[in-house]
C-alpha cells in the first residue's frame, strides 16, 4: 500500500476537561475567545513554588456527581476523573450509547489508548507515601493501586464502555497524547478495530509540578497576573505554565462511520513518530531539530499530503526556548520561508502545558478548528520572539476565519526527545 | 448503643457499595454482604477501615474474615463497643 492510500479513518467524537472550558461547546467557545484558564494556585504558593499559577479544570466534582456513581468515586482520582468525563463525552458524541453497568455485552469491536504522562501522583503523595511512611499499610484501602498504575485511566474507561478491543495506556511524556491517537489510527488501519477512544489525561497536582519548577523551566515573572503567564510564540516568555486536564477522541474506520450514520468530524489522515536518539543536538530535554522535521514530513507523506497544502499548524509551543526552534523545524520541514508559513497558532497560550494531555487537548482544538474552519488566536504574544519576528505574519493574535482550511498538522514534541506529528483533513466523502 | 443504631450505621456506610439497591431497601440481619448486597468483595477492607472510622474502633483481620452478614457486622462491633 503506497503512503496516503490507507484505509480511510475519520473523527466521530470529542471530550473535553479544560482549564478554559469543560465540553467540547464551552471548550471551542473560550478558544475563539482566546480566554486564558490560568489562575492563581493557593497550593503552590503555600509550597512556596517559583511559578505559582497554572491551567486547572473548575467544576469537575460536579460534573462527576452527575456521571458517576459513589462507589466508583471512591475509586476515581483527578486523573480518572478527568479521563473518564472526557471519554465519556466523546462517547456519546460519536452517537453512542453509555451501556449499563450490569449488562453483560462487551463491545470487541473498540479499544482505548489514553495516555498519561505522570499518572495518579495525587494519590502517591496524599495516600500511598504517607500511609507507607507511618507503617499504616492496611488503612490504603482497597483502591490505591488502579488509581497509581500507569493503566488505571483506560481500565476504567474500559469498565465503564464495556470496552473489549485493545486497552492500554501510552506515556511519551509531553507527546502522549498525540502518540496515542497515532497508535490508535494504525489499530484501525492494520484492520484489528473499528473504533478507538484515544487521547491524555494528567491531574492538577502540585506534585506533578515540583520538579519542573525545580528545573526552573516554568515562568516564574508572572504570577501577579495568572492570564498573561503562559506565553508561547513570545519574547517575555518566561518558560511554560503547567496545566491540566483531558481531550479524547473517538476515532473509527471511515466504514463503521458511514455504517452508523455517525457525524464526521474530520479525518486523521496521517501520522508520524519518532525519537532523536539524544543525539544531533537532542537529549533528554532538548529536541533533536533533525528528528523533528523528519516527525513532520512522515506524518505528511503518510497522508499524502504535500507540505504546501498545509493550512494550518496547531504547534507544540511551550513558551519555553526551544519555541524559536520549533518555528525553524516547521518552517525547514515544510520548506516555507518567512511570510509563507501558514498560520501557527499555541493552545497552550491559553490552558497552559497540561503534560500527558496536552496532545489530546490540543488534538481536539485541532479537529475543532479544521471541522469548523477557523483558527484559534494565540494570546500573550504581542512581543514576538525576535527569532520568530520574521514569521510574525503567520501568528494569528485574533480569531481567524478560513472557511477554506482543508489540512491542519498538529505535533507534540516531549521529553526523552520523543516526538508525534498528526495531519487532520477536512472529511470529504 | 443500642443494636439498631449500629445497625443502621453499618447500612449507612456499606451504602455507597451496594449494587443492588433492591435487596437494600429490604435488609436484615441475614442479608449476606457479598452474595445479596453484591458488594464488590475486593472493596471489603475499604466498607472495614469506614467501619473503623464511624465507630472509632479497631478490627482485626482474622475478625474481618468471620463477617459474611450484616448482622455478623453489626455484632462484631457491637462487641467492640
């Protein structure tokens, strides 16, 4: 099968738990908007934190209440519970039906890959550590490890879909949700599944946080004003702001798509991943510049799209330094100079860098933008990095309007020098 | 305290796990936790450390492995009143 001739995979459904919006509706609403959910945190200020503001859901509890029964609560930490509402909503988005819990069918047809960067540290620190330090082991409860292993997101969204395809949980650092909807989209291609839930989760937890401000990699200049502090793309920018949260994505076989009758969000045409090997100026922390172009120009040649039919771009965008770099991979692996890039544009400008969710998030503001035709601004960055300045042209600050977009690539480049690339295409039948 | 005070505690408290509602509504002494209540038995040592908790006792777990009924429970820390 030559590239760009794979069986056709398509988008039916979204979930969202975001910092700016909770549901798809409320979620695309503040991305036009360009409405920042970055806000002071009492926890880290207490913990005496360099940056003390990051991008956290609000209403979650309350949404849970109204999804979830009590005992599955008591089971069901902030990783869980953002995973599942966004599953859950992508779920019935796609015109699925939530089964109940004592019915006996188990739907082999479907699988999940959700990823999560650091997992359930909430319940390490607060439950598992304590308890283990004052020798009171059995008061841990039957609970604590399926909210700490690194799988207990997609097992309880197996548990509450009656999932019986492929579950599992991907970590690629600051690329896992992006790798996981690569993963999902070859499942369906290789033929081994009709429909895959894929995307990230990662709780807000100051515990998650500590050792990146340790690093001193997050902004510490602007904690007097939450909404201006996550700034990608920017010459104040300062380092990222941690967020958090969950996007998933229903992904199907463009045939059980159209055999359900199901609405089409946009198609996931291609995919690339790779790693830099540490080498070629990467490391552990640092992206290899060469690998990252090669991330981009696979994912275009796997959906046989040529780099000038590129409309948009929805970057990694960190608001750290490697930004200036990025633009550059972008602009070599496209082979579109100053002036010609498309418009790029940060959701983390708005929610903050939410880790192992980021791709998924990010992934359905992607979707929601090629569906819709529109290009989301990216805010705080009225300075321009002097080493972006020249592509300045291609940074939307305001809502764009492009009734015409018809490919939009999104990449996620993460720790450990791990890179994954996505190509959405408008859904033409 | 009287028995059925304890008793409508420990109902209180396994509550939250049972999953069928019907045989709650018609509990007694004889209701086995497990097979009537259908209480996921992994969650058993989180229905003890409530148990625990709302009536600031200790169970020790060879007494844990004799509560089969909510009866049985409700004697059990009785006992330890």
């Amino acid at each position: 099968m030559r590239a760009g001739e794979h069986k056709r995979v398509v988008i039916t459904g979204l979930g969202v738990i975001a910092p700016n919006g909770n549901g798809v509706a409320n979620f695309e609403a503040a991305l036009r908007k360009g409405q920042s959910g970055i806000k002071s945190q009492e926890s880290m200020i207490e913990a005496k934190f360099g940056c003390t503001v990051a991008g956290t859901p609000e209403g979650v509890d309350e949404l849970c209440d109204a999804t979830f029964g009590a005992d599955e609560l008591m089971a069901m930490n902030m990783n869980h519970r953002y995973a599942s509402l966004a599953a859950i909503e992508a779920w019935k988005d796609a015109g699925l039906v939530r089964p109940a819990h004592d019915s006996e069918e188990v739907d082999w047809q479907t699988g999940a890959i959700l990823g999560t960067g650091i997992g359930g540290m909430d319940t390490i620190a607060g439950k598992v550590v304590p308890l283990t330090n004052a020798g009171k082991i059995r008061r841990m409860g039957s609970t604590a490890v399926e909210q700490v292993m690194a799988s207990g997101i997609s097992a309880r969204i197996s548990g509450q879909l009656a999932l019986g395809n492929q579950v599992t949980t991907n970590s690629s650092a600051c690329s896992t949700g992006t790798e996981a909807l690569s993963m999902g989209l070859e499942r369906i291609r290789a033929g081994l599944a009709d429909r895959m839930l894929c995307g990230g989760a990662e709780a807000a937890s100051h515990y998650i946080w500590a050792g990146f401000d340790s690093m001193r990699v997050m902004n510490r200049g602007s904690n007097e004003a939450p909404e201006k502090a996550s700034r990608p793309l920017s010459a104040s920018a300062g380092g990222f702001i941690p967020g958090s949260g969950s996007g998933v994505v229903l992904i199907e076989s463009l045939e059980s798509a159209l055999e359900r009758g199901a609405h089409i969000h946009a198609e996931l045409a291609g995919s690339g991943v790779n790693c830099g090997g540490h080498r070629m100026g990467g490391s552990m922390t640092s992206p290899n510049p060469t690998s990252v172009q090669r991330c981009i120009t696979d994912a275009l040649a796997d959906a046989g799209v040529r780099p000038e039919e590129v409309d948009a771009i929805n970057g990694h965008l960190t608001a750290t330094g490697a930004d200036p770099k990025e633009i550059g991979s972008w602009s070599r692996a496209l082979g579109r100079g100053p002036g010609e890039l498309p418009p790029i544009t940060a959701t983390k400008s708005m929610i903050g860098h939410a880790l192992g969710a980021a791709g998924g998030l990010e992934a359905v503001a992607s979707i929601l933008m090629v569906e819709k035709g529109f290009v989301h601004p990216s805010i705080n960055c009225e300075d321009v990095h002097p080493e972006i300045e020249p592509h300045a042209s291609s940074i939307p600050h305001e809502l764009r309007e492009m009734p015409d977009m018809k490919v939009l690539v999104k990449a996620g480049f993460g720790f450990g020098d791990v890179n994954a690339c996505l190509v959405f295409k408008r859904y033409e039948s | 305290m009287e028995q059925s005070e304890v008793m409508e505690r420990v109902v209180k408290i396994l509550t939250p796990w049972v999953k069928d509602e019907g045989a709650l509504a018609k509990v007694a002494m004889e209701t086995n936790i497990l097979e009537d209540l259908k209480v996921n038995s992994a969650r058993l040592v989180d229905v003890v450390i409530a148990f625990e908790d709302d009536f600031d006792i200790e169970i020790a777990d060879e007494d844990v492995d004799q509560v089969n009924t909510v009866g049985d429970a409700v004697n059990l820390i009785s006992g330890k009143l």
